[in-house]
C-alpha cells in the first residue's frame, strides 16, 4: 500500500498581513510607496546574527524575490539560508511594537530579540 | 624544560636581561597576518570582537578577542589599521579558522580577507625602552612595510611587518645597528609566562571565557553588542566567573609540564597551563584556579604525585 501526502510546501519568506501593512505604511511615509523591502541578516548581536530589514529601489541581481500581500521582498542568497521558513509578523502588543522575526533556524535568541543562532 | 649548558643560560639571561630591562630583537613570522580590504572590514570585525574598533585611526593598532556566541574565546587578534587595509595578527594556529569564521558571518558587507602570513615576515622590537629606541631608530618604512605598536608581551613595543624576502635585511640591519637584543623563544615564553599572557592552545580556546583569561582591558562593556556579548556582560554582573588565570612561582629545581594539577590543602583547585624557567633557575608558571584562590596562596604544583610547593603572585 502506497501512502500518499501532500507536498509540503516549498521554504519561503512569508510576510503577515499585519506587518505588510505597517511595511507600507513607513514606505509610503518615507515618501517611497513602491520600494522593495530587503530582508537579511549580518554577522553581530550577542547570538551571532542580526536580522535586517530596509527599504531598498530594487532588488540586487542575484536576490530572491517573494511577492505577498501587494509587497515585494528581496533576500540575497546567503541569508536566505538563514531565514527560510521565516515568518515576518509585526507586534503592537504591550510588551512593545515593532517587527518579529519567526524563524524555525534560530536555536537561540538574545534577549532583545534582534539576533539569533543556528 | 631540560637542562641547558652554561652557555645557553648566559645567553638566555643576557635576552631575559633585554626583554625585560632594555630592547629585544624578535622574530614572531610564525604569528599569522590577514590582510582585510574592503569598506565594512572594521565594522564587521567591531560587530564580531569584544573591544572597540570603530575608532580605531590609520597607523593605529589594538587587541580584541574573537568571540563565539557562547561568550567563548574563538582567539585573540590585533587588529592593525593601515592605509587602505586593516593588518589582522592571528595566534600561529588560526589564521585560517579566523578567515573561516569572518566569512561566516559575512553577507552582503564589502569585505576580502587574505591570508598574508606566508607572504610576509614579522620582527618586533619589545622592552621597557622600545619607545626611546624608537624615537631614534624608527625611520619612515617605506612602501609594503607596515609598522605599528604593538605591546603583545606586557611591555612597550613595534611590529615591524615586511615582505618575506626583505625579513633577511631588515633583522640583520636591527640587530647590528640599532643596539636591539635578539631573543630567541626561551626567552620570550619566560617573559611570557612570567607576565601572564595567554596563548592559544594553552591559555586561550573556546574552553575559556575572556573573563576568566583575564582579558578585561580588551572588552568594551559600553559598546553595544557583539557576538557573545550577552554572556559575557551577564557573567561579569552577576559575578558568575568561576575560575581565573592566576600566575605561579616555585624555586625547586624539578621539571614542570603543563599539564599539571594545582592543589591546596589537598584538594585539586586548578591545572598549571604553562611552565618556564628564569635565567635564575627559578620556575614560572600559568593556570586556570578556582575563584576564591588568593594571590599569595601557598598551593603545590603536583609531579607525577610528587608535590613541588608553589605560591600564586601577581601578574
């Protein structure tokens, strides 16, 4: 007997409706409603690497592009090693605003949240 | 440590006597040198050390500690600002483990790193009068020379770094007119050891926090993160350091290896990680010992289960 499941679906880069909101809300007060948000990481932080979020014209060459909720995201393609899988959510709740990274890489987070390792 | 001649030992003491009192002659080639170009080099290595680099000035050297993100010593770099480039010391063992690890944590900064070590050779001129020897011997290096402070032994002193094919000219130019001593490795692992600087594969690794080593001047609490940074300042506030480097002395004239177990009142309070010989037949040592282990204790250094009595001294 064959069991047959689902294709799982391919590892990406989701964003939420909630922050792709708030992404075009401080593009479009940065005066830039059609710029393409870069997602990454660096080398830094207390875990080692730091997530990065900017607002960029264009995405590099070499970038992988993820469409989602009217938004373009670009990652280059070593941090997207890092971050696939990674959901972007945007929390306002009382222990403080501002964007998340949920990333199923991350074995440890610093205490601030802005770095990881994996 | 076997038993030198007589001759071995005048010279030995006339280096220590240099190293210690005077100016010395080294040749530290075996140290590893990466050279990294690129307009984030400084930043990337300030994100990944313990010290403050990012104000580092053109012709300025400093020390920082690689760190992993458990707050452990991946090494200890000096890290040299040139015109253009940054000049990275490495211990002899690492350049390689170092350049792996920048490239790493390197993503999309503009940064190369090349390993110059066998390219280049390295002298350092080192002593409690290497700044009076400089202010009369330091002469514009001329191109492809790098020349910076660099006071790796405890004491003031200038790395001279130089194509390999000009190392020949420039230690026999040094040595025959400029009044400074050679010293060869016997006697600038007893300065070493005497003046507790940490090497790697000894002192130094990823079994160490730079607490424990001793390596505080080195941290920058105040600079923001880096990596390891959040073990490293919780360790420190909350007093949490459970062991330290201690220095140690004994005059029995008996062979010690590192390696050895260091005792107090019978109970293992520490490993001995070095060991040297003075030129007055004294014997010096390096170990990791318990916290609560007072300079001035009186411990015993165990041979073999031979104890040799010892006393922890200030560094």
């Amino acid at each position: 007997m064959t069991q047959q499941t689902a294709p799982r679906p391919p590892l990406t880069i989701t964003i939420s409706e909630k922050a792709a909101h708030h992404v075009r809300k401080f593009a479009e007060q940065a005066g830039k409603p059609n710029a393409t948000l870069r997602v990454g990481v660096k080398g830094g932080g207390c875990s080692g690497l730091t997530y990065v979020l900017d607002m960029v014209d264009a995405p590099g060459e070499s970038d992988k592009i993820i469409k989602e909720h009217g938004l373009t995201l670009c990652v280059d393609k070593k941090s997207y090693v890092f971050l696939a899988g990674t959901t972007l959510e945007y929390s306002d709740g009382l222990n403080g605003k501002g964007f998340e990274f949920h990333n199923p890489n991350a074995k440890t987070t610093c205490g601030c949240g802005t770095s990881f390792s994996v | 440590m076997s038993s030198p001649s007589r001759a071995a030992l005048a010279s030995l003491a006339q280096e220590y006597e240099a190293l210690t009192h005077g100016v010395a002659l080294l040749d530290r080639s075996r140290a590893g040198r990466l050279r990294f170009q690129g307009k984030d080099a400084l930043d990337l290595l300030n994100r990944l050390s313990t010290n403050q680099l990012n104000d580092l000035a053109s012709g300025e050297a400093r020390a920082t500690v690689l760190t992993s993100n458990k707050g452990r010593i991946v090494d200890v770099l000096t890290v040299a600002r040139q015109d253009g480039h940054l000049l990275v010391l490495t211990s002899p063992e690492t350049p390689r483990k170092v350049a792996e690890y920048i490239d790493f944590y390197t993503f999309s900064e503009d940064v190369r790193v090349e390993d110059i070590t066998g390219a280049t050779a390295m002298l350092s001129v080192t002593g409690p009068q290497a700044e009076a020897w400089a202010a009369t011997h330091m002469v514009n290096p001329g191109t492809d020379v790098a020349v910076f402070r660099d006071d790796f032994l405890g004491a003031p002193g200038y790395a001279v770094v130089v194509p390999v094919a000009r190392r020949d000219a420039l230690w026999e130019r040094l040595s025959r007119d400029t009044g400074a001593t050679p010293a060869g490795e016997e006697a600038v692992e007893a300065v070493r050891v005497e003046r507790g600087v940490p090497v790697y594969g000894r002192e130094l690794g990823e079994e160490y926090n730079p607490l424990e080593t001793g390596l505080r001047p080195i941290i920058s609490f105040t600079k923001g993160c880096y990596v390891g940074q959040e073990v490293v300042a919780r360790l420190d506030t909350y007093k949490k350091v459970q062991r330290r480097l201690a220095g140690l002395r004994w005059e029995a004239d008996a062979r010690v290896d590192a390696g050895a177990d260091i005792v107090l009142d019978g109970e293992g309070v520490g490993v001995l990680t070095s060991a040297a010989r003075l030129p007055d037949g004294a014997g010096v040592g390096l170990g990791y010992v318990k916290r609560g282990v007072a300079e001035g204790a009186g411990v015993s250094v165990d041979i073999l289960g031979k104890l040799i009595q010892a006393r922890l001294v200030e560094m």
